[in-house]
C-alpha cells in the first residue's frame, strides 16, 4: 500500500513547509494589567508615541456572563509596546485611550466579534484591517489566528484560554501571556496577509470590506430566541412550547440583572424537562432533575409562576407549534410557490459560486446567500441590464467589487432563462 501523499497548503506540501518557531511569551514579557486612570492616561501617551496601525483585542466572558462586555483590552503599536487594560473599575477614565486610538488603523481578528464591545466603552476607529477577512477573501481553508499566524509568519502562537471566565480577578499569569500574545504580532500578520493581497489584485477588495465592516451597524436581536432552547423539538404541544417560552423568559431577566449566563442559572435541559412534566406544584416542581438543588430549590417560586402562567394562558395567546417564516421561504419550496424564481435560482446561485471559486474565494464573501436569494425570487425587468443587477445589489450593500466581478455574468444568466423560454414557445 502506497503512502498518502502529503496535504497540499496554500504554500505547497507540509513537508516542504519549514519548522514552525513557538511564541511562547512576549518578547518584551507580559505587561501589567492597568487599572487606574493614571495608568490609562500614561498608557495613552506611550500609544501616542508610536507609529503605525494598533494590533486590538478584547477577551469576554461568554458562557459565564449575559454581558458581552470586554473584561481586558488589549493594545499593541510599535514603539509603544503592548498595554493590558482592565475597562472594569474605571471605565469613565478610558478617554485618553479613546481619543489616541480614534485615529491609527486597527489591525483585528475577526472584527465582528470586537467591535462591539469596543464601542460599548467608547472607541471608535475610523480605518480597520480584519485579518480573518482577509484571510477568506484569500481563499485560505483555516482562517483562525493561529493558524495564520503559523502560515504567514512561521510561528506557532500558544492558545488554549479564549473561553475562559475573563470577568475572573485576579487574572491568571498563564492566561495574561496568552492574551498578550494575541496582539504580540499581529500588525506583523497584517502587513504579510497586505502584500498577499496585493500580489492577488484583492487590496482595493479588502479595503471596500473593511470599509463595510467598520460602518456596519449593529444586527437588531433575534425575535422569538427562546425557540432556540436545545431540545425545545421533543416539545409536540402549543401549551407546552407555552411552558419553554415563559421559563426561557424568567430566565433572561434573572441572567440579566445577575449578569450571569442563562445557561448557569438555568440549563436548557431542565427548561424542557419541566415544560414537559408540567408539575402543579413546588413539591413537584422539586422532585424533577435540577429543581431539586439548593440553588433551584430558592428559585422555585419563580419557575412554578412561570408554568402556571403557561398553564392559564388563554388559547389565543399560546405560541404556534411552528416557527413563523420570516422572509422567503426555502428554495426547495420555490419550484411549487413562485416556479419562475425556481428557474432564476438554478441559473444565478451556480454561477455565483463558479465566480466565487475562479477568484478563489468562499461564495459566501462574494455575495451574501440573502441577497442572492431575494434577487432570484424577485426578478427584474426583462430583459435584464448588467446596471439594473447592479443597482439591485448596491441597494443590497453589495460592495463596488462584487458588483464588478458579478453583475454583468447575472444580467445574462437571467436573460438566458428568458431566451431558454422563447425557443421553447417557439417550437410548440
């Protein structure tokens, strides 16, 4: 039997590759973590200082907080160094690092999950490098820090904290090296994914998406979040998804004003279990898994009122058995409910995706599956000019280059349906 041959990379065979040089710790060592406004206002000054675009990252407390907040910031320019910030006690005093970094580039990995946060305390950013974007506007297969970082630089960046408690004090040292090593190089990630980019004729692509990016605002929240509890499908009754919404509901407000995950004050399974049981009373109640523990047990009153409440809600105002359909329905269905958008979305949505992969890019950061959605369900005017499709992907926040690569190939599958249509009549 033949040994495999080894996997290509996007620099050739693993073997090829050189060895890759662990970053272990900072090069200059861990900096403290800074608390007070004095340290802020010292830090602001060294920033100000230096040169060049800001390497910028947060890290929060997902799984044990409600909040999103960011519970350390951390900062990296050349000829500043690197700063650790803890916006916690004294968020009023961030200013001075507000103002001096409203104006560098930021350089972050996967923008869309920092951004937030960072606005949340007040910076704002007025130009953005997103290494992770890049990295799928390159085409590459694992676009996560690390694994660029290895890529592009031949380091192997140590990780392993990311979904830790952040909101913990104090700080592990181990946790802190990892934190300032996510920022260690990463303005020198970004001037190696620049020149890729540039060598792939994709600069000016890259600009445009982080452009977007930046002056996104932010998504408005989810309706009807509670029919996301796991299992909620075991579920077969309108009164009991009842049960599911009015405890998922008691849980959120309990998690809100706690600032304490949802999950840690009430696991989902339980949710289920209790809105399938659907006990009469708190001894009940009690006698279910979960409910029997201490911590459960002073919550008990709350959780009974809230099945009770499922229980006398009037028929009228029970949630439907199924999710109600927002927007369009799945393109599986289109071929029965709207046949002509059927035919549009088995010319439009291949081509979007052999455009996508002759410029080696996910067809996804091509153009957004939704908007190629509502384009083919529907249509435009026949027959169909390159500027019509354009105008109906810009009013769909398709950037310049998308538009370029996409709206004159569109514009003809659409009328090759049209033409497809006219000599078949035309043979009857």
């Amino acid at each position: 039997m033949n040994d495999p041959a080894p996997p290509d990379t996007p620099d050739g065979p693993e073997d090829d590759r050189p060895a890759t040089t662990p970053l272990l710790a900072p090069r200059d060592g861990v900096p403290a973590v800074l608390t007070s406004p004095t340290e802020f206002a010292r830090a602001a000054e060294q920033l100000a200082a230096g040169e060049g675009p800001v390497a910028l990252d947060t890290e929060r407390a997902s799984g044990y907080r409600y909040s999103q907040r960011a519970y350390l910031i951390q900062i990296r320019r050349h000829g500043s160094g690197s700063f650790l910030i803890d916006p916690i006690e004294h968020p009023d005093a961030l200013t001075p690092l507000i103002d001096v970094l409203e104006g560098p580039e930021w350089v972050l990995h996967a923008a869309d999950q920092d951004l937030p946060c960072l606005r949340e305390v007040g910076f704002r950013g007025r130009e953005l490098f997103d290494t992770e974007l890049a990295g799928r506007l390159l085409g590459l297969t694992r676009v996560n820090l690390a694994a660029m970082v290895e890529q592009f630089l031949g380091l192997g960046l140590q990780k392993g904290h990311g979904a830790a408690d952040w909101s913990r004090r104090p700080l592990p040292d181990e946790w802190l090296n990892y934190a300032a090593l996510d920022v260690e190089v990463l303005v020198e990630l970004r001037d190696a994914m620049d020149a890729a980019l540039s060598e792939a004729g994709k600069q000016e692509w890259a600009r445009e998406e982080f452009a977007y990016v930046l002056a996104r605002p932010a998504s408005p929240p989810r309706r009807d979040r509670w029919r996301k509890t796991a299992n909620i499908h075991t579920i077969k009754t309108a009164r009991g998804l009842a049960a599911v919404r009015e405890l998922w509901t008691a849980r959120e407000e309990i998690a809100q004003r706690r600032d304490v995950a949802p999950g840690r004050v009430l696991p989902d399974s339980a949710i289920v279990t209790a809105a399938a049981a659907g006990p009469q009373s708190t001894a009940e109640l009690t006698r279910l898994p979960v409910f029997g523990g201490p911590r459960q047990r002073k919550q008990s009153g709350t959780w009974l009122s809230a099945l009770l409440r499922a229980r006398d809600m009037p028929e009228a105002e029970l949630p439907p058995r199924k999710t109600p359909t927002t927007g369009l329905p799945p393109v599986s269905r289109w071929e029965q409910r709207n046949p002509e958008a059927a035919a549009r979305a088995a010319r439009v949505r291949p081509l979007v995706k052999e455009i996508a992969e002759a410029n080696d890019l996910p067809a996804e950061n091509l153009l957004h599956p939704e908007l190629v959605r509502q384009l083919c369900w529907e249509g435009l005017p026949v027959p169909v000019t390159a500027e019509a499709v354009n105008e109906r992907l810009a009013a769909g926040d398709a950037r310049g280059w998308q538009r370029t690569l996409t709206a004159h190939p569109i514009a003809g599958a659409l009328n090759s349906i049209d033409d497809s249509a006219s000599d078949s009549s035309g043979t009857d």
